[in-house]
C-alpha cells in the first residue's frame, strides 16, 4: 500500500533493510516482474551499472515502445517518463522519484506556449523533446538534438517557425541552418552555467584535447568546441578520434560511459561558472538513487499517467519526426 505522506514526498522513503545487496536486488525484482530499467547517460554511474539500457531520452523510450516487458522503470527525469508512457501506453511507466523535473522543459509551460502560438499566427511549432506531453501536443513536429538540423531543414526557407523551449540550441540552428526561426526564451541549467573562461583554461594546459559540446550550451562555449552534438554524439565521436583527451562541456555523468567505452583516454568535465566543483550535474538526474529505485520496483508506484487524448496529441509530432528520420 502507498502511505499517504509516500505521496506528499513523490517517492517511496521506506529503509532498505541492512545488508540487502540493492544491485542484486533491482536485477532480480527486474527479471520477478518482467520489468526492464532505463536510464539516462546524466544519471549517476552505479544507476548506469544497474539498468538494462543506458542512451538519451529517445533512444530510450524506442527501445522501451520494442522491448516485451509490462513494466518500464525510467531513471531519468519526469519528460522522458512521459515520452515512454506516449509511446508504450500498454506498459506500466515508474520513475523513482516523482519529482525529478527538467528545468528546460520547465522553463516552457504549455498554457504560456498556447498563447504565444496564438500571438503569432501562421508559424510552425518545432519543439525539443525535452518537453512535457502537454507542450509537444501544441507542436507540429519534436526533434532531438541528433536530428534537429535535418528536421528544421526540410521546411522551406521562408518557412516561419517558433523554435521552443531551448534558444542556444535554436540559436545554433539558426546560424548552421541560415534561418531566424523566433526563439523561446528557455534553456537548460546545467549547459548554460558552463564556464567559458575555465575552457580556455583547460585548453592551455591540455594542448591537444579536443573540445566536445552540447548543441544546449551557450554560443559562446559551442565557438570554443571541436565538436557539437548530442550526447550519442559526443560519445561517438570520442570512441572514434585518435585524440586522448577531451574536454566535455555537458553534464557530467555522460563520463561513466565515456570512461567505460574507452578506458585509455582521458575526460575532463567543464566546470560551472560559480561552485567549488570541477564538474557540473544535474541535481534533478541525481534524484534517482538505488534506494529509491529498490522501492519503486518494490511497491510499483510512483506511475507516470497521462489522459488518452492528451498521449495522442502527444504522440503524433514524435511520429512526423520518427517518419522524417527514416
């Protein structure tokens, strides 16, 4: 049974009983209920180590639509949770803590994005998929960092679009793409505290490293890059290039597999602009702890559910973009 103050917090608090090996644990309740774990390359490395599928958020919600498991555990944050309840609506959606939200896709509310829709009639909506199902049921079509490009390149030139929630990324579009799509003033807190003089600084002291950047970071901080891409990317190109070191400006937990993939090379987290760390996180990634998805496979709650129309409203951008990138 939920205990009522279960539901106040967002996520199951009750103590795992002393000398439980909790990696043993998630692996055998998994295989007990036919339920797989996902998490995202952001989380912290022993979520990795656990999980049945490590990727970015769509990625892993495909997989998740193709596996035959009843039971998707999304360690991660609250959008991807949704976009794997949009596209697998028969599966039972758990994510550990219900309160691992996105400050990216928060800064995008849907009734704000409604009403400038409605200001500016006649445009197109791209929306980032790092959005709630509410947002993306107002779009025309999502993309990913991966295939935003191509996605804004097939619309005409003259094309008029709002581009919403992230303005670097947008902003990026624009200048490798030759548009001026109207830009929502949103962004990601992690990539925007990224430190351009602390790049520098790596720079001079690591000569031969390559610089690898987020599309969500700052322009300023993407001009210092050798390579901009999603985090599929980054992590291919560093598997590929005959450099040994990188300095990576995303968020930091994308170096447990980047460590893992290539164990000879060297990885250099950017800092943020204030703090005494030397890397960046995001506080709502870490939110997702063994502990807690122990219980949230223990008790099956906290779900993610969304109202029938508002998936299929949801669901039909994901599907022009899926369509576009065959």
């Amino acid at each position: 049974m939920i205990k009522h103050e279960w539901i106040e917090k967002g996520y199951i608090d009750e103590a795992v009983p002393a000398g439980v090996d909790l990696k043993a644990e998630i692996r055998r309740l998994c295989k007990e209920k036919n339920a797989v774990v996902l998490a995202h390359y952001y989380t912290d490395g022993s979520i990795q180590d656990v999980a049945d599928f490590v990727g970015d958020s769509l990625a892993l919600a495909q997989i998740a639509e193709k596996t035959t498991a009843e039971i998707l555990v999304m360690c991660g944050v609250h959008f991807m949770a949704e976009t794997n309840k949009i596209l697998s609506p028969e599966k039972k959606v758990l994510i550990p803590d219900l309160n691992a939200g996105c400050s990216l896709a928060e800064s995008c509310p849907a009734n704000e994005l409604a009403k400038f829709k409605q200001e500016h009639p006649g445009y197109k909506v791209i929306a980032y998929v790092n959005t709630s199902a509410a947002v993306k049921a107002l779009t025309d079509i999502v993309v990913t960092s991966t295939n935003a490009r191509a996605v804004v390149e097939s619309f005409p030139k003259d094309e008029k679009i709002i581009f919403a929630p992230d303005k670097n990324l947008g902003g990026y579009l624009n200048a490798v793409t030759n548009r001026s799509m109207l830009l929502w003033n949103g962004g990601c807190h992690v990539h925007e505290q990224f430190s351009i003089e602390k790049i520098v600084e790596l720079k001079s002291t690591h000569p031969g490293a390559k610089v690898l950047a987020h599309p969500e970071c700052k322009s300023g901080v993407l001009a210092l890059a050798d390579f901009i891409g999603s985090t599929a990317a980054i992590l291919a190109f560093a598997e590929k290039s005959e450099a040994t070191e990188f300095i990576v400006a995303t968020e930091s937990g994308i170096l447990h597999e980047m460590m893992k993939r290539c164990p000879e090379k060297r990885f250099i987290p950017v800092p943020p602009t204030t703090g005494p760390c030397a890397c960046n996180e995001c506080g709502y990634m870490r939110l997702n702890t063994l502990e807690k998805l122990y219980n949230t496979l223990k008790h099956e709650w906290p779900t993610v559910e969304l109202d029938e129309e508002l998936r299929k409203a949801a669901k039909a951008p994901i599907a022009r973009m899926l369509e576009l990138s065959k």
